[in-house]
C-alpha cells in the first residue's frame, strides 16, 4: 500500500514545491519505503507517492512513466492475476521497466482507454496522467476498500489518499454540518466527508478531469437485481462448491507478495476461515495475531487461540488495557480523521503496531463477509420479516440471544418502535430494520444538541436525504434482505468499517490489508445467490459455514456473529471526557450542549450494562468529534 497526493492547477500556475512536498510527507505512514514525485514541464501537474514495497521490492518506485513519458501514473494498493497481464504484454512487445504489479496500468489504458476497469482485479486507488489529451483519470476499488479524496477549487484540483494532505496543502478545515448529523444516525455518506467541499470518490467510479472541469462515473456495481439469475437450477451442493472455489482463489491470489504475509484473527466465523484456507494454501507458515482485553466480554483471544492450535499456526496476541485505550486515543483518531463510536479503531491501531513491530507488513483480514453474506442481526430481523414463516424454538431462543446480546447494544439490533415517512415505504416497499437503527440512534443524539443546532437542522430527514442519494433502480430487487445489504455496504461499509477499523489503522502503521471477501469475483457470485444461502433456519453465512467445514474448527462453525467491538470507552476515557466536556471551548459548540452532554456523562454510573454501552457510542462519537476539531484546527462553516 501507498499514499497518493497530486495537483493539477489551471492557467499554467506553478505548483509549490514546498507545499506539495510537506502535503506528500504528511502521508509517510502510508509508505515509509520510499518518496517520489512528478511535475510536468510547466510546473502546473503534480503527482507524488510515498510507497511501501510489497512486490518488486527494489524496483517498483513511482511516479512510473510509459516508455515515452507521456503517460504518469501513482497507485496505492494491489492488482492481482498482473503476472498472466505482464507476460500477455510481453508478448505484444511492451517493455516493462519495474516487475510491479502497478505498471501494468499502463499498457491497459494505452489499448483500452477508459474501458480498462474490467481487467482490473484488487484492492487500489490511482491516479494517471494522460500528456496527450492533457487529462487526469482517478479511481478507486470497486468496494472501497482503499481511501482517495479530492478538492476542485476554482478549476484547480487537489487529490489525495487521506484529507490531512489536503489540509497540508492548504485546503480549508470546516465541518460539514449535514454530514455530521447523518454519521450521527449512523448513515455514512458516499461523497460527502466531514470537512466541507473535501469529497470522497464513490467505491467502483473514476473521474476524469480535463480543460479543468469534472466529469465523475460509474465503472462497476454489485447487481442484486441479478439475484439468482446466475444461480438458478444450481443445487444446494453446487453453490457451495462454486463459492468455495471463489473464496479459495481470492485467498489464493492476496498470498502472493514479496514480503511474509500474515493474517488478522478474531474469534469470528470470518477471519477464522480466511486463516484456515490461507494456512491450506500457502507453502509458508502463516502467522496469526490477535487481540485480547481484560473484560470476558468483549475478550476473544481464548477462542482465537484454540483457532491457531486447531490449524498448527503461529499466534501472537496485544493484549489491550484501559490505559492503552487512553494513552493511543488521539494517536488514532488522527489517523482515522473522522469521529469514531467505539474503542475497535483503537484496538486495531494498537494491533497494526504490534504486528509491525513483529516484521510483517502485509495481512489477510475477514472484513466485507457479512456485508454480503448477511451476518448482522439487523439482517436477520429483515430475513424474519420477508423471508421466513413461523420460527421454531431453537430459532426463536438465537433470535432472543441476538436481541438481547450486550456487545453493540443500541448499534448492531433496535429496540425502539420508530416510523417512517411515507415515502420511504413506497420507494422501497418496506422498512429495512436497518433504518430503525439509524433513527433511533438518532433520537439519542437530538437529546444533546445545542438548540441552535437543533434548529438548523430542522427541516433535514437522514433516512430520506440517504435514500435520495441513490438511483432508484437500484431498490427494483425481489428479496428485501438483499437491499438491505446493499444499503450497508454502500454506507457504513466504505464509510466507517473499512476506513476506521481498516486501511486507517493499518497503514498508521505501514500494514497492508487485503480482504478477500470483497474480490469482485467472489461479490459478483454471492450477489446472485439465493437469501436462504445467507441466512438459513437463522444461521447467518450459512454458504461460507459450509464451503469452509473443513477449514475451521467445530466451535467457529457452530459460533453466531459477534460484532467486532472493543469494550466501552467510559472506562477508559471517562477522565478525557469530563475535561473535554467541561473545557471551555467544548462549551462554545454550536452543535453540542455541553450541560445535555455532561449530564449524559455523569447519569453513567446509575444506568444498566447494556444502557451504558449503547450511550457510550454517543459520548464516544462527541469526543472524537471535538478532538478532531482541536487537532485539525476545524472551523464552523
């Protein structure tokens, strides 16, 4: 993995040497190995990268050039299946000067142009510079698994992987208000970032940039409308195969690095498999690390070890106190440059460094599963509402353990009966209980903002201004549960997950993470399958429980989801929190009252576990929120 920052100014104007450097240093963590930058002759295109080698480890520095220089290119991330695309170039007579897998980027646009997006497969961003048509072309992962934002200003363009380059460079800091209010819902928004006019390219589009206008579109989308369109007339049997052949080949082609590659482990169906099929396949020893905490709770560690003993794997384990949680807050929190609702980022920060520090720089991990595979619980209140007829018990006792699980409390299952404007049921034909998530959550936050705020966003629906953010062909699917899934992976997927408790806390500390479960190969194929291959008799990823039988141990087999949580911050941060709450530039919010929030604060003591967990999420996020401020010197609009 590696960082991105480039430029492109209108009128000739040179770009500051300086400024652009001090923007691409800001981003070093992301490729300690290595800096390098292009400028084009008038001073007026700029592309930089920071790398981190994983393959070609001597020769794979960038900016890399076509033979005649006319085309530039910088890329963070990976593309697989690049060995058979080289050797088929090779042949066509096409000199590659590096044996990166990024090169070949080049002869792919010089023969198919814009259309070169199918031939690409992996987690990247990049941005490529077109000398001959004066154009720049950037995109991103078709899940969104690597981060790139951008800037236009006046005709002026500034691209990077992470905002602090922006910020660097000097893009304005101000919070984007309308984003704030829907992250508090928990709806993550597909452009929009919480700084105002800092945009996020959506998962699976591009944009071209040329004579200094924008012209952003679509490349690619998992297609749910397709739903058994592909898997008709297949067997129970058959589709197991066929997703066990996905998901080995996926795991397969994330082995293949010049450095050792590792794996993240959980006490989770998901990451379990990952390690047991990479154990299976790789002619090296596979090392497993993991975290642990001191609360039986939230502590996983146990299982993860009995997991490694199973499949003869190396295993080492961070062991996560309070303190660590205290002492690594802010550390993360800048890295993760948005507010965050728990201690998981942090959790996951603190194994990146471990890991790191244990010479591994690359690793597997099981996010993205059950985005597409159904595993949350909201999933399964959708599957009991539209998919299922009358529960038996044992069904109806695993449905009692989900809504009543303490892990997630308030974020992963609602409690509350909330409606819903009219037009969200028409659009969709339902209420996804998803939505009853989001608004009840919102209804919390309403209870601790400042009037003035209050007011301002007044006449804003989160649910309807999500809704309207996507095409409405994309709800015109038979099986509900499968918008639903397309929902969360559009939102909180990219937004939140792989971003916060992904690529941001690994690369803080140079780790690349490849995610299996989101090779589009594997997504295209679980997109068409039929709901009861998800969630069958209220077993959730019922198809990967089956494909990887013999790759996981009987306890992971049998285990239901838990969220990936980390114990409640309250615990850890409640002295952070009463002097931020009571410090005298919290109180000059415009968006939260300081009184509201340290009543909240102080009532934690009298409430009960599960109360205290879901309202731990709040004070979380307003602390986070208010840190940031302070570190990115955040102004209001």
């Amino acid at each position: 993995m590696c960082g991105i920052f480039c430029c492109v100014q209108r009128n000739n104007q040179q770009i500051q040497l300086t400024k652009f450097k001090s923007a691409l240093s800001s981003i070093t963590h992301r490729g300690p190995d290595s800096h390098g930058y292009w400028f084009s002759n008038d001073q007026s295109v700029g592309l930089g990268h920071t790398r981190l080698s994983i393959i070609d480890l001597d020769h794979g520095e960038q900016p890399i050039s076509s033979s005649d220089g006319k085309i530039q290119i910088v890329v963070n991330g990976e593309f697989y299946d690049y060995k058979k695309i080289r050797r088929d170039y090779q042949k066509k007579g096409y000199h590659f000067k590096t044996s990166s897998d990024s090169e070949i980027l080049i002869p792919l646009y010089l023969e198919h142009g814009e259309k070169f997006f199918e031939h690409l497969r992996g987690e990247f961003a990049f941005v490529l510079w077109d000398d001959r048509e004066k154009k720049l072309l950037f995109a991103r992962d078709r899940m969104g698994i690597k981060p790139l934002y951008y800037h236009l200003s006046d005709g002026n363009l500034f691209i990077a992987s992470e905002i602090k380059a922006l910020l660097k460079f000097g893009i304005p800091a101000i919070w984007d208000e309308n984003t704030l209010y829907l992250s508090n819902h928990s709806i993550y928004q597909q452009e929009r970032t919480y700084f105002k006019d800092i945009y996020a390219l959506r998962p699976g589009h591009y944009a071209i940039f040329k004579d200094h206008i924008l012209h952003k579109k679509e490349y690619w989308d998992f297609n749910f409308s397709s739903s058994r369109r592909y898997t008709n007339g297949y067997s129970e049997q058959e589709l197991i195969a066929e997703f066990k052949s996905a998901f080995y080949n996926a795991v397969q082609v994330r082995l293949e690095a010049d450095v050792e590659v590792g794996c993240y482990l959980s006490g989770g169906l998901d990451s379990s498999a990952v390690l047991g099929v990479a154990s299976r396949l790789s002619n090296k020893k596979v090392r497993a690390f993991s975290i642990g905490y001191d609360d039986d709770v939230f502590n996983e560690s146990h299982i993860s070890t009995r997991t490694c003993k199973h499949l003869d794997v190396e295993h080492s384990i961070v062991l996560i106190k309070d303190e660590d949680i205290r002492d690594n807050f802010v550390k993360s929190l800048i890295h993760s440059e948005s507010p965050v609702m728990n201690t998981h980022g942090v959790s996951l920060f603190l194994l990146s460094k471990h890991v790191r520090e244990h010479g591994v720089k690359c690793v597997l991990t099981g996010g993205g599963a059950d985005e597409t595979l159904a595993g949350y619980s909201f999933f399964k209140e959708d599957y009991l509402n539209h998919h299922s007829n009358k529960l038996t018990d044992d069904q109806a006792r695993l449905l009692n353990d989900m809504r009543s699980s303490k892990i997630g409390a308030g974020l992963v299952c609602s409690s509350q009966d909330i409606s819903f404007s009219h037009e969200i049921e028409i659009l969709l034909n339902y209420i996804p209980e998803l939505f009853r998530i989001y608004k009840s959550r919102g209804k919390l936050f309403k209870n601790l903002y400042h009037e003035s705020y209050l007011k301002r966003m007044s006449s804003s629906d989160a649910i309807s201004t999500f809704i309207n953010s996507f095409d409405s062909e994309k709800f015109n699917v038979e099986d509900k549960l499968n918008i639903s899934a397309y929902l969360f992976s559009k939102s909180t997927l990219p937004g939140y997950i792989l971003s916060t408790v992904g690529d941001r806390m690994e690369m803080a500390h140079s780790i690349e993470g490849r995610v299996p479960f989101l090779d589009n190969k594997l997504v295209e194929f679980t997109s068409s399958l039929p709901v009861e291959m998800k969630i069958h008799n209220m077993i959730e990823k019922y198809i990967l429980r089956e494909a990887t039988l013999e790759d996981v141990t009987p306890e992971i087999y049998k285990r239901m989801k838990q969220p990936f949580f980390g114990p409640p911050s309250y615990h850890a941060l409640k002295e952070i929190m009463q002097d931020v709450f009571n410090s005298d530039s919290f109180k000059q919010s415009s968006i939260y009252d300081a009184k509201k929030v340290l009543s909240l604060l102080n009532k934690m003591p009298e409430l009960d576990e599960k109360t205290v967990i879901e309202n731990d999420s709040l004070l979380m996020e307003i602390l986070s929120f208010h840190i940031l401020q302070t570190e990115f010197r955040v102004s209001y609009g």
